[in-house]
C-alpha cells in the first residue's frame, strides 16, 4: 500500500530527486515548495508522513510543526536543514517532530527514518480507527430493541453515565451486563482511559486477588517480578467486575477498602498504593438474599447498589428477538463473507416461541449455526433440536391433541424427507448424535 508524503521544500532539484527516490520506497509524494502551499495542501489531504525544509522563502520549518500538528495531530513530521545544529534539533523535538536530519550528512538515514514514522504515523491511525470503532459499537444509540424494560434499563444507564456513581448491573447470564458496562463507560467523562474487565467467578482465590490489586516479587511462588494490579492498569477508567457474587468474602473486605478510601496494597506489599477508579460491578445473583445467607458482605453490597439497573431477559422482551437475530444473521454473513441471508417466518416464529434460558448469548450461538448451515435464507430447519422440540411442545400443550412424543417424531420425519433420507445429516440439522437418531426412528417406526 502506497503511504501518502508530503515533500516541502523550495529547493525543486533535491525536492524532484527525494521524490523519486521515496516513490521507489513506495511512498506517495506530493511535492510543495513553500510554507502556504505545504499548509494548503495538508488542508485538503491528510499526509501521514511530513517531510519539511526548515528554512523556507515564507517560513521556519521547526515552527510550521506545531501548524502541521494542530492541523493532522496523528502526522509525523521529519524536518530537513543545510545546517544542522544541537539547539535546533532539540527545539524541533519539543515543538513535535519525529526527527531532525542534516542534507548531505544524514542521507543514509533518511529512508530508515521515514520508515519509522511511517509505522508509527499508520499505527497511531489503526488506534484511533479502533477507538472510534468502540465508541460506537458500545454506544447507547447501537442497544437493539425497543422494548419497554430494555428501553427503562438504557434510560436509567444514560442517567448514571456522566457521573463516577458506581453501578450494580443485575440479570441473568447472558442479557448483556459487560456491553452495558462499556456504554457506560463510554458515555462517562472517563471514557479516554482505559476500560478493564475481569470475571470474578473465572480465576481462583489467590490468582483473583493478584490480577486485582498486583503483587510485589517473591510475593509468593512464581512471583518473579513486580505486577501491576487491574486498579493501576484501570487509573481515572474504569473497571467492571463481571460476577461479583463469586468473589470470596476475604476478597470483598479488600474491594471494599478500596471503594471506601481509594487505596490498596499489593500482594507482598507494605506500601499503600492510591488508585481512582470508577467501579461497574455485575451479577446474576440476588446479593441480598445472598448478604442475608452470609455469602456476601452487607456493607459491600449497599456500597455497590448505590445505583442498581436491572437487565431484563429476552423471555421478558420477545418483541425485541426478531431485529436481534436480523442484526446477528447480517454480523456472521459479513464475517463468513456471504450474502447477508432473508429470515423466513417460521424461522423467526420459532425463535420467538423458545424461553431462551440462555438469553442474548444463546441467541447468538444459535444465529451464527444457522448462518453456517444455511445455503441461502434461514429457515426453520436450521434451528436445533431443542428449539424446535419446545416450539412444537408449546402448539400441542396450546390446544393440539399432540403430546411431545408425536412432536418428536413429526420433527423427525420431517428432518428425513429434509435430507431425502441422509441420516447423519438429519441428526446434524437436529443437533443430535446419529445414534440416539438410529434409536428414535426404531422407537416411531420410521424406518419404512
């Protein structure tokens, strides 16, 4: 890929040959020869590399940098001098160039260097690209459905967002806890520093304890060096505690020091150590109930309930399911680079009959299986068998003379003819093993 260079420098033939020679390093060179056209040019285009004469008709190149930087601030600007000096390196480094080199005596250093800033010019644009990308992937506006409790839960985070109020996010696994955290954190005056997630119920005690607050070397086995804990890594950010109602209660005595004073210890550690975090804690436990039972501190608990928002669960805003599975099928096709596939009814009715226990996190498993099977739209023989087992049990338990026994076998036949009689992939579609197929149709006599 050519990268885009800005070449200033009023005199045109070591201008015309530094052209050629950076065209051949495959970079793309835009040639300007005083001040104001560099200035103009740089206007219209952005230049990730900026290679400058310091001493121009209509300028001074080690003061146009701070121009150049406040116009195209993720640019790197190298700066060219007949007469290269210390103090005016130095000044040039101040000002926000990338580097100072002298023509004649620094030719052999001129292309490592523009290579240098160029990975540097292009890295700090993928940064900022993925930034962005964040930011609006964890954006408020982006939380799909227009459901009542969804639509109370996003209000309520809108609200909490620009404060440094710590939050308790409660509802099953799999309604969202984590995205929420993040569009709060986005939404907040914190939302240039740093976003950092631990699930409480993954690590162990001591391994909990070290990833939280960092130890100090010799700390215990294995404690070769130092370590920053996640409460440095997340200073003026913000930190999300996934499961909080599985961290041991020695553990919650040490959180709650934190929330209440700001400081902490490493592990091994004498020194006391001041953090300023904002806390975004989240469970699928009733922490009360759980206080009551002594599994958790009281005192922790009303401490992170200062402002509670329940998530509700998919059973609760089935409206909501069939944009869900549009936006999920659109996800994995531009994943799998395929054609963005239709949505047939029955296949979005069955997925509106399912409980789904699972919540949003089934939900998605279960688009991105279909995408995969699918050659063209999603239909319903594409769903697992659990989904269409509980589809087909909810019409017969509605009225219908079926009981689940006739719903399984109708389910079955229909998966043979589906196959034209291909029994490993009918337990495929059905997502059962070809045994326990081979063992239903003697059981329904669907061998004939």
């Amino acid at each position: 890929m050519l990268v885009p260079l800005l070449l200033i420098d009023d005199e045109a033939p070591l201008r015309s040959l530094l052209a050629r020679i950076l065209g051949l390093e495959q970079y793309l060179v835009t040639e300007a020869g005083t001040a104001k056209e560099g200035l103009r040019l740089l206007e219209k285009e952005d230049f990730p590399i900026i290679l400058c004469d310091v001493k121009l008709p209509d300028g001074n190149g080690v003061e146009l940098v701070s121009q150049f930087k406040k116009i195209r601030p993720a640019s790197e600007v190298i700066l060219l001098t007949a007469y290269g000096t210390i103090p005016g390196s130095v000044k040039a480094i101040q000002h926000g160039a990338f580097d100072y080199l002298t023509k004649g005596d620094d030719n052999d250093r001129i292309l490592p260097v523009v290579s240098r800033a160029a990975e540097k010019a292009m890295l700090q644009r993928r940064i900022r690209q993925l930034e962005e990308k964040v930011g609006r992937k964890y954006h408020f506006d982006n939380m799909l459905g227009h459901s009542t409790a969804l639509l109370r839960a996003v209000d309520l985070a809108k609200k909490v967002a620009p404060t440094d109020a710590t939050v308790l996010l409660t509802g099953e696994t799999g309604t969202g806890k984590e995205v929420f955290a993040e569009a709060i954190h986005q939404a907040s005056t914190r939302n240039t520093k740093t976003f950092v997630a631990v699930n409480c119920s993954a690590l162990g005690r001591e391994i909990l304890e070290s990833e939280l607050f960092g130890h100090k070397a010799g700390a215990f086995t294995g404690a070769i060096r130092d370590k920053k804990g996640l409460f440095e890594e997340a200073h003026q950010g913000t930190l999300f505690l996934d499961e909080i109602g599985e961290m041991p209660l020695d553990l919650q005595a040490k959180l709650l020091r934190v929330l209440e004073t700001g400081e902490f210890m490493r592990v091994g550690d004498t020194k006391t150590i001041r953090t300023d975090v904002r806390i975004i804690a989240a469970t699928n436990r009733d922490l009360l109930q759980e206080s009551g039972d002594g599994h958790f501190r009281s005192d922790l608990y009303y401490r992170l309930s200062v402002f509670q928002i329940q998530l509700p669960a998919l059973r609760d805003r089935k409206g909501d399911i069939p944009v869900l599975a549009a936006w999920f099928a659109r996800f994995f096709a531009d994943k799998m680079n395929r054609p963005v596939p239709e949505l047939a009814p029955d296949f979005i009715e069955k997925l509106i009959q399912y409980d789904w226990k699972g919540n949003i996190r089934e939900l998605k498993n279960v688009i991105e299986r279909a995408v995969i099977l699918a050659s063209g739209t999603l239909t319903a023989d594409l769903l697992p068998a659990e989904i269409l087992f509980a589809a087909d049990h909810e019409s017969a338990g509605s009225g219908s003379s079926f009981d689940l026994s006739a719903s399984e076998k109708t389910l079955i036949r229909k998966a043979l003819q589906h196959t034209k009689g291909n029994k490993t992939e009918a337990a495929r579609l059905l997502g059962v093993g070809l045994t326990t197929l081979y063992r239903k149709i003697e059981e329904y006599g669907l061998n004939g």
